[in-house]
C-alpha cells in the first residue's frame, strides 16, 4: 500500500500578501531583463547616474551617521540594555557567533575583491590623487580598502540587528523591520504602511544578495579557468550558479543550527588556514608593515574619507567605488542585520555593537594587509603582472598572487573551495531571513518558503549576470538600495525613541523603589527615636500635674 504524498511539506505555511507582492515584484523583473537585457542596462544606467547625481552626498552624510549613531549607543547608558530577559544566555558560543557574522557578512566580498580593488586603485588612484602604479598610489589604495570594508559598511548591519533583535527579544515582537518603527509610526505598522515597508526590505535584500552571489560566481569561474582551461564567460558562470544553488537549497533544508552553523565554522577554519599560509609563506614584515601604516592612515583620516563627495570635477570614481559600497551595504543591511539579529539573543546592546562592528573590521584589515598587501609587494618589486591580470579580468588578481606562492595549485583549490562555501552560507541564510521577512516574523519559516526565495535569488543573479555583469551587479546595488536608506534613517530614530522610553521607565522604577526604602528606613529610624526617648523619661515622673524634665530631676537630687 502506497503511503499517501505529505503536501504539508510543500506548503508556504501562515504567509501573505508580503510574500506575493514582493515575489511577484522580483519575478517581474527576472522575465523583463530575460526579454530586454540591454533595455533594462540602459535604464538602469539612467537610474543610477539620476541617484549619484543628485543624492549621492545622501549615501555618503547618512551611512557616516550610522557609525556614529551606534558608537554612542553602545558607550552610553543604553549599552547595558540586554537583548532578551535579563537571566537569558546567549544562544550561541562567542566564537561560533562571530563565525556566522563573519561568513554571513562579506565573506564571498573579501576573497573577490581582497586583491583586486587594492590592485584597482595602484593602477587607477582614487580621485586623480597621485601618478598610478607608484608607492603612493599603493599606499593610498590599501587606505581606502580599508575605509570601505571599515567601520561604515558594518555599521549598516548593526543598526538593522540591533532594531531587530530589540523588538524581537526585549519585547518579544515579530522580527520584521516594519515592527521596528512602531514606536514611530504606531499601529499603522499592522496594515499596508507596515506591508509596504517589509515588501521594499524583501527586494532591497534580493538585489544585495543577488549581487554577492554574482561576484562570487565570477570568483569561482576565473579560478576554474586557470585550473582547468574553462573559458571565462555567462555559460561556466550560468552551471557555477546552478551547482552553487543545489548546494545551498540542501542545506537550507538543514536546522539553522547545524546547517548554516557548521558551514560557518568551517568557513572561518578554512579562511583562516588561507590567510595563514599567505601571510607565513608571503611577504611577513611587508604586510605587518603595510597593516599598522594603512590602519594609522584610516583612522587619521577617516573623517575626511567619510564625507568625499567630488563636486569640484565630473569623475565617477566615488559613483563607481564609494557610493556603489555603502549602496551594497545598505541592500544587504536587512539580510546581514536579520540574520546577526537572529543569532544574538542574550547579548547586550554595548556586547552587540562591539562585536559585529569592531570584530568583523579588525578581521577585514587583516585580509585585506595580506592578501593585498602582499600583492603589491610582488607587484611593486617582482614585477608579477598581477595588476595586468586585474585590468583583463578583475577576480583573476587573487589566483596570480597564489601563483607567486608554494602550492599554488592547492591554494587555488582551497580558495575556489572557500568561495563556494561562503556562497552556500550566505545564500542559505539569505533563504532563511527571506522566509521570516515574508512568514510573518516567525522564527523558522518552512522548507517550501526557503526554496521560493532559493529559485528567485538564482533567476535574479542569472539575469544581472546576463546584462553585464560586475557593471550590471553594482548598478542593481546602488539602485535598489536608496529606498531602504530612507527607511533605515526612520529605524534610526524608532530605535533612539524605543530605547530612550526604556531608559525612562528604568529610571522611573528606581526613583520609585528609593523612595518606597527612604519611606521604610524613615518610619524604623523614628519608631526608634520614640523607643529611646521613652526609655530615657524618669520611672517617678507623676502620671498628672505636669510633666518634669530629666534636667529638674537632676537639679533635685541630694547633693552627696
């Protein structure tokens, strides 16, 4: 006897009209670009020349806000605030936490562009400043690496955690960023301004993963190509996409804390043992000298980085660099910030910030020291070709490097190996805060709503890989991304709002609670006064005719 087809394991689960429209909205696009790739290009390029043009100081003013929005959250009172009950423990080791930060962040970002974009700049200075391919414009490219990977891009992830994690844990609410603007907006949040605001998070996060998943899919083909002779190309990139996507709809399949966990782990081991050998076999004092230079020079300067907007010429390098990072950011600041919002029950709010933006930074400038560093080391001395390599081809820079090492072969391996479990991880925990966004806030959507968002996600990356892509990839991010920024201005001040009121009612209760003891200790210490005054009223005071003091009790008394 056949067993009978269990559908309830195909079913979308308690979902609604966010899930509809968002899906219907991305899917829209994937059949239009599918039909008219270079009609879609070109408008897309008109779009995104309109938002450089007029609101890019936008992207650069907001995004330096955040960073120092949440520095003072977390070095003020409100850093204490737990997120979650007060006796409730993190969910998770510290090192596991940082692990799946870390490889649901930017990892696929650091392999693709740890050499290239230092290597891009050596050859192209930023801002016409200084001759290219000199020491100068070397110093100056490892600068602005570590600007852009720096504490702006992670304080886009904070600031959506931590609203998130707030009202999910302190108040026990749905993890969704419409509940995070309630203290703002009120209950309009419960109808179709709260419907609209999760429908704009849910594409803003399709485009920014969509656009990782294509850099990774180029990271992976150039590596191939030079192993195996496979021409660089849409097809090798189309097959790269649809292995990666088995892979990762499998372990989404998986519980949260064994699938996107374990890889994260054994993403940070095999990064790590990457990292190691570069920086033990490569050019050592070289990149510790690179690190402390470019790290004193980041941070003398990091003001003056933050607010560069070039009105003075009509150059596109902040259009192409800066604003394309912080735009990439921003998309992915409701995945990255769900996600990490998710893992970090029981921290508190000071333990957060820290921790997501000083950590993951610290491990960036690492990267980028060694393996950028050590490409212009052998650039600049040995004369390696690496930065001919990232001219013709931009992810090729780190196999070059690799090739000026032992091992190169195996190395290579290893790092086509970590690209493809960063892409596993960050597309099954994209799958997974998708599935939340558009199920209503629950914690652990169904296996059915993780593959919609799975084959939606693979279709979108196909299709900006087919209309250009790297150029198609950055202009989708800038795009897509300046909605959400209004709104994460909005999710700024809900969160200020949410937590001040929180600081008021504690302090409110412990104004209360004083005086209830002051009250308490006043009654004991007069009942106590009463005591001792009667003890000390003599025993032959006469009970009527007056009273008589203790002092003419003693003028009476017999002199001996």
């Amino acid at each position: 006897m056949k067993r009978p087809i269990n559908f309830e394991a195909f079913s979308l689960g308690d979902v609604g009209a966010v899930l509809r429209v968002s899906a219907g909205i991305v899917l829209i696009f994937v059949v239009m670009t599918s039909l008219a790739p270079d009609t879609v290009q070109r408008v897309a390029q008109e779009l995104l020349h309109a938002t450089a043009t007029n609101v890019g100081w936008m992207y650069v003013l907001v995004t330096t806000g955040f960073v120092g929005f949440m520095l003072v959250l977390a070095l003020s009172r409100m850093g204490s605030i737990k997120l979650g009950p007060a006796d409730a423990p993190p969910e998770f080791s510290f090192a596991s936490w940082l692990a799946m930060i870390f490889s649901g962040g930017m990892g696929v970002g650091l392999v693709f562009w740890g050499v290239a974009e230092p290597i891009m700049h050596f050859t192209d200075p930023p801002l016409d400043d200084g001759m290219p391919r000199t020491v100068s414009a070397a110093q100056t490219g490892m600068r602005y690496a570590f600007f852009h990977w720096g504490l702006h891009q992670w304080a886009n992830f904070t600031l959506v955690g931590l609203a998130i994690a707030y009202v999910r844990f302190r108040h026990d609410s749905h993890g969704l960023i419409s509940e995070t603007l309630r203290p703002l907006i009120g209950d309009r949040v419960d109808g179709g301004w709260g419907k609209a605001i999760d429908v704009l998070t849910v594409v803003s996060t399709v485009f920014g993963v969509a656009t990782t998943l294509g850099l990774g899919a180029l990271q992976i083909n150039s590596g191939i190509a030079r192993l195996a002779g496979i021409p660089f190309g849409f097809s090798a990139q189309l097959v790269i996409v649809a292995v990666v996507g088995g892979l990762f709809m499998l372990s989404a399949m998986t519980p949260l804390d064994r699938g996107v966990r374990l890889l994260s782990n054994a993403n940070m081991l095999l990064a790590a043992t990457l990292l190691g050998f570069v920086l033990v076999f490569g050019p050592t004092s070289f990149i510790f000298g690179v690190m402390t230079q470019t790290l004193g020079e980041y941070l003398g300067t990091i003001m003056q980085m933050s607010l560069v907007t070039s009105p003075y010429s009509n150059g596109d390098w902040v259009e192409q660099w800066t604003l394309f990072y912080w735009a990439w950011g921003l998309s992915w600041a409701p995945f990255v910030g769900s996600f990490i919002a998710r893992i970090s029950r029981g921290r508190t709010i000071r333990e957060f910030v820290l921790g997501v933006m000083i950590v993951p930074v610290a491990l960036s400038m690492l990267w980028f020291s060694t393996f950028g560093g050590a490409a212009l080391h052998f650039e600049i001395y040995e004369h390696a070709g690496i930065a001919d390599a990232v001219a013709a081809e931009v992810p090729s820079g780190l196999y070059v490097l690799l090739e000026q090492l032992p091992g190169s072969n195996v190395l290579t391996l290893a790092s086509i190996l970590l690209v493809g479990m960063f892409l596993v991880t960050s597309a099954d925990s994209a799958t997974f805060v998708l599935g939340m966004f558009t199920s209503k806030g629950v914690l652990n959507p169904t296996r059915a709503v993780r593959l919609l968002w799975g084959t939606l996600q693979l279709l979108m990356v196909v299709v900006l890989l087919l209309t250009g892509g790297l150029e198609s990839l950055r202009t989708a991010s800038i795009v897509a991304a300046f909605p959400f920024m209004l709104l994460m201005i909005m999710i700024a001040v809900s969160l200020y709002r949410d937590l001040a009121q929180e600081l008021a009612m504690r302090d409110e209760k412990a104004r209360m609670l004083d005086v209830r003891i002051e009250r308490w200790l006043l009654r004991e210490s007069e009942r106590e006064a009463a005591e001792k005054a009667e003890a000390e009223i003599h025993p032959t005071v006469p009970e009527e005719g007056g009273t008589r003091t203790n002092a003419t009790a003693a003028n009476e008394r017999p002199a001996e």
